[in-house]
C-alpha cells in the first residue's frame, strides 16, 4: 500500500481505533480515514485470524499489534447452526492508551477491549468512546443475560454508536441509545478491481453459473441451498446449471459427497486470494448468498461492483440494503425452500436483455457503498462523540436522551434542573441525579415511612375514584379483549387493585420491598420486584394494558426501561402514561417552588414534547392523549371552565398518553 498522504481536513486530534483484526475489504475505509484525521492509530489483537483465507494487507496503515490472549468457543444460534469463534482478550490496551492518549477511542464490539475504553475515559474524562458494532438483530439473537447485561453497561457509557445497517440501529435503540448518536457505516470495498473484472481475460460470463464465496460452515447456510437447487435442477430440463463454490471450511467434504441431478455441476475451487476474487465474479451469471445470518455480506458489495445480480438471502443486511427483487437480484428466506424455488425461477426466467439491464443497476448501486462515504460517516461519529465530552467534561451536563447540550432551568436544593437545547427534544432533567442511598431515604421520607402510625405520606396517593375511572377506559376504549393489565410501579397495589375488582387479570412490579409486600398482602395479586424478575416467573405473558402512573419522572433512563415494557405488551395492547405537565400553569408560575420540581425522587420533568421524543426513541407511537377524570364532580362550572381552558392550552398539571407500539 503506498505512503498515505497528510491530513487534509476533518477532525483535528487524536483517534485509536481498536480491533481483531484489520481485513482486506476495510483497508480502504481505513486509509481514508487515516486522511480526514490528525492522528490515527489502530491496534489490533492479531494480524489476521487463522480461519481468515486472507493474508494482512495493512502496510502503509498505522498498524500496531497488541499483547493478546485468545481463546476458541462455539456459538449456538438459535436458527440451529453452530459456528466456531476466536475470543480475543488484548492486555495491553489500557498501557497503550495511556500513552497514545487518543482524544477519541473507536472500539470494535461490546466486549473486552470496549471495556477497557471505558475504564481509560473515566481516568480521562476529555476522551471520548465510539461503539463500531457490527451486528444485526439477527445475529444478535440469545446472545445470553450477561452479555445482555454488558452491553446494556457500555451503552450508558459511551457517546456514538457506528453500525452497520438499520437492523443494527434498531438493535441499539431498543436498548434506550438516543437515535441521534446512531451512525450507520455500512461494509464497503474498494471497487475498482471488481468493476473492472467484466473485462478480465479468462471464460465468457454464463447466466446460469451460480457463484457462491465464502466460508463453508453452517452458518452460511450452504448445504440447505444446494439440497434446493438440486430439488429444482430435477425439475427442469433445460440447460446445464453450474454452480462454482469459492471458499473452505469443515463442510467441503460434505458438500462435496453431497448427490446432485446430472443437470447440475458443482466444482469446488477452494479458498483463493482477495486479489484473485474478481476473475471469479467476471465469470458469473449470479451471486448466491444463502446466510442464515450475516450482519452484512462483503460479497453482495463484491458481485454488484462486478456487475453480478445477487440471489441472496434476507437474513443478510447487505442483501437487505442492497438488493431489489428483479431489479439488482432476487430474495428469499433461506429456511423456506419453496421461497428458494421460487427465487430461481425467477432468476433463471429473466430473459438475457433484462439481465444486462440489471448488471448495468448493480453497478451503480454498488457505487453508492464507497470506502470514502463510508470514511465521512464514521467521522460524524468521531465528531459527535468528541462533542459530547467536551461539553460533559466542561462540567456542562449533555442532555441523556440525544446527548445535545443543556442549558440550567432552576437550582434546586437537592439537584439542578436543566433543559436539553435540542429544538426536536427540550427533554428537562435533573442533574447530577440522586445516588441509590439518597433516593431510597427520600422514598422512605415521602412514600413510604417505616412506621404505620396513620399519618399521611407526605406525597399523597391517587384517589381511588380516578384509577377506576382509568380502568373502565381500558376496559371501554381499547375493548373488552383488553384483560390483562401489568401497573408497572404499583406501590401499594390501588390501581392493580382496582384492575383486579373490575374482573382483569392484574399484576404489579415494585422495587420498594415494603410497598411490594403490602400490595401481594392487601391486593391478593403477584407483585415483582422489576421486569427481569417477571419474566423469569412467566416467560410468556404478555399484557393488553401497561400503565405507569406518575412514575416515569422516578426512573433513571426512562426510555430504557419502556423499551423493555414494550417488548411485554401483546400484539394489540397498549401502554398508558401519566405524569406531571412541567409546562403547566402551576410550574410556570411557581418554578423551582413547583413541588415536582422540588422533589428529590423527580429524575425527569416532562413537557408534550420531549414525551413524545422519549416514546419515539422507545418504538412507541402515540395514539391519544387522554383526561382522566373527563370533569371532576366536585368543580363548579366556573372552575370547569378554566380546567378545559387549561386543557385545550396544553396548561393542564398533567399529562396522559396512550401508546402502541411502531410498526
């Protein structure tokens, strides 16, 4: 690889990338991103892995190889196939950091080395941590509670996350990561080679030569796609069908023993070099790509540079981005094979001038995956990222939902409130929050005091009349279907009592070990202490009605946590919302002196708008927003008159959606 040229322009400081290690196809993505920043340093765990048919093609890059422990395991997916893994544990990596003192960390995965990144920043609170994490929900699939729980940690830890396709954004954002620190980068390669290789020396193109490339282990999902193509040779008795296998791996002589039509042959070339690959697809009338589960697929970018449609499976993110069925190729579900079937017929039905017209589209489609469009993207990250701590660093508190800056509202005796000064958030926060030990003494104080001796806590529970009032418009507006209910912070169990009197299904969670007792003692209903205890009791419910009732100002990533109430909501059920209204009357008028404001348990302060946001950032929509009480009894007509003023001004004290989950 030549010497890189100087900086020209882009983010002026230091950047460490970390690493397994560095393959062929992400060279040009890191040279050019060695030339839109200062300085760029990549460490890597190995120079190339064993299973790798590739050899390192990294000179020229500022490649440094770490001190590294490695270890093997096989991963079980849940779509059946195993796959051998190298675990790799870099030692070294927090030595090399503290000299190299980056002022941005990019970090490859959630695993060893991210945490590692971590622990530098909090020694180093100007350095900023990017998370490149190449998966998708797919391959992400029971990937375990530890792990789970980890990437969970590193998350509220880190300040952009680099993916590589919108599977992989959704991923991250259900985990409560804010949309506007998600970055997609997807896998590029320098196409130049490939684009040329129509005009390679060597055997004509022939539209019914199949290509497959890649490795030959199960996840590929290989075996399955030509027990398919045999099936569909045996049925048709046209032309001969070739199918080229460029790879290795422990199923070639499987594969190879494999008994296929006399209409069909198979020939096997082995593992060849990156540098070889493009006389391979100069040669194809198809790329087949059959992957149980792929992230991305190098190969998809490979075959449309060269101008080689793509029969590809939809478990792979590049064929997802990539691919349109008759257009640049055909798709299928490989665990279907009629779907297969189909997909073949298809191809091979495409008469000859249509397919030039769609070598023509694969190229111009593949011209849009460039390595420098690739660099760009992954330099907003770095810029973001850089931003982010900066401001926290300056002892400026970034707003925890999009990480924009924030700006005081009012000092308070306990906290400061502040405002996110993002016009598509304005989320207002505490900060710094409470710790755990606090929190739990002002909870005891204002909730739920030790003693019984029948005084009134100091924050007053709901009157009953209104959360049968709430019940009967479940029970009403979203139907009579609507049975199951989960009052998600019951405290003493009111409102899932009144669910369970008015004939529903009623269940509660309580963190506060007091409160949860009376609730299961006084409601007769199970009460548990937070989701991942409920749903180790019962794995397989799902609820018609969630609801949160002036609770979601108490939780400290309330996105988070309606992420994971979502995923418990039945396929028509609905989640309910209640909270104080900081754009009130009574908080502009009273301020700091307004007693959300003033209590310490108040994490959040939420407008109309930043509830939305935070609902969005969820997957949640928002059908309606609803008054319960419709009128109070009580009011006079004068005093009605103000209260739907109020309401039609968005004024009101509170605020109460009605949300589903986004389609």
């Amino acid at each position: 690889m030549p010497e890189l040229p100087a900086h020209e322009s882009g983010f002026p400081g230091r950047v460490t990338l970390l690493t397994n290690f560095v393959p062929p196809y992400l060279v040009a993505l890191f040279a050019e991103l060695a030339k839109r920043v200062s300085d760029l340093e990549i460490f890597v765990s190995t120079r190339m892995e064993s299973n790798r048919p590739w050899e390192f093609q990294g000179e020229g890059l500022p490649v440094h190889v770490q001190r590294t422990l490695t270890l093997s395991r096989t991963w079980r997916h849940p779509a059946g196939f195993r796959e051998a893994q190298s675990l790799h544990f870099p030692l070294d990596t927090l030595a090399l950091l503290h000299r190299h003192r980056p002022d941005v960390i990019v970090t490859t995965e959630f695993g060893f080395r991210t945490v590692q990144a971590v622990i530098h920043r909090r020694l180093h609170a100007r350095t900023a941590v990017v998370a490149w994490a190449p998966i998708s929900e797919l391959t992400e699939q029971s990937r375990g509670r530890f792990r789970e729980g980890l990437r969970r940690w590193l998350l509220r830890r880190v300040d952009a996350v680099v993916v590589t396709s919108e599977s992989g954004a959704r991923y991250i954002r259900r985990r409560g990561f804010p949309d506007h620190a998600i970055f997609q980068v997807p896998h590029t390669t320098d196409g130049g080679a490939f684009a040329g290789s129509a005009n390679a020396p060597g055997e004509r193109r022939a539209p019914r030569r199949l290509l497959y490339v890649g490795q030959l282990i199960e996840r590929k999902a290989v075996a399955e796609f030509l027990s398919a193509l045999s099936g569909w040779a045996e049925t048709d008795r046209g032309e001969v069908i070739e199918f080229w296998i460029v790879g290795d791996g422990p199923l070639r002589a499987a594969l190879e023993s494999q008994r296929v039509p006399a209409s069909l042959r198979v020939k096997f070339f082995g593992s060849v070099s990156y540098a070889d690959l493009p006389s391979y697809y100069a040669r194809a009338g198809m790329l087949v790509f059959p992957t149980l589960a792929d992230e991305w697929g190098l190969v998809v970018n490979e075959a449309m540079a060269a101008g080689v449609p793509v029969l590809g499976s939809r478990n792979s993110q590049a064929v997802e981005a990539m691919v349109e069925d008759g257009e640049t190729g055909w798709t299928f579900s490989p665990d279907q094979p009629e779907e297969i079937a189909s997909a073949l017929d298809r191809a091979f039905s495409t008469p000859l001038d249509r397919l030039g017209v769609m070598r023509d589209r694969c190229r111009a489609r593949a011209r849009a995956f460039t390595p420098e469009a690739a660099a760009g993207r992954m330099l907003e990250a770095i810029e973001c990222a850089a931003s982010a701590r900066s401001r926290a660093a300056s002892g400026t508190p970034t707003c925890p939902l999009c990480r924009g800056h924030a700006s005081a509202l009012h000092v308070l005796p306990h906290t400061t409130a502040w405002q996110c000064a993002a016009a598509d958030c304005k989320l207002r926060f505490a900060a710094p929050q409470p710790s755990d030990g606090d929190l739990h003494a002002a909870y005891r104080a204002l909730y739920y005091p030790e003693r019984a001796d029948g005084a009134t806590p100091a924050c007053e529970s709901t009157p009953s009349a209104i959360h049968r009032e709430l019940i009967r418009y479940l029970t009403g507006t979203l139907g009579a279907a609507h049975t199951r209910v989960l009052d998600y912070g019951c405290g003493h169990g009111a409102l899932a009592g009144a669910a369970r009197e008015a004939g529903l299904e009623a269940f509660g969670i309580e963190p506060d070990p007091q409160a949860r007792a009376s609730a299961e003692r006084e409601g007769r209903l199970p009460v548990f202490e937070d989701i991942a205890a409920l749903r180790r009791a019962q794995p397989e419910t799902r609820f018609d009605a969630i609801v949160l009732w002036q609770v979601i100002e108490h939780l400290r990533e309330p996105w988070a946590e309606l992420t994971r109430l979502r995923d418990l909501l039945s396929p028509t059920g609905r989640l309910v919302v209640a909270t104080p209204n900081s754009r009130g009357l009574k908080a502009r008028v009273q301020r700091a002196r307004w007693e959300n404001f003033a209590n310490p348990t108040h994490l959040y302060y939420f407008t109309d708008a930043s509830l939305a946001r935070v609902a969005r950032q969820s997957g949640l929509a928002i059908e309606a927003r609803i008054h319960v009480p419709d009128a109070y009894p009580h009011h006079g007509a004068l005093r009605r008159l103000a209260q739907s003023w109020l309401r039609a001004s968005r004024l009101d004290g509170d605020l109460l959606f009605v949300l589903r989950a986004r389609d």
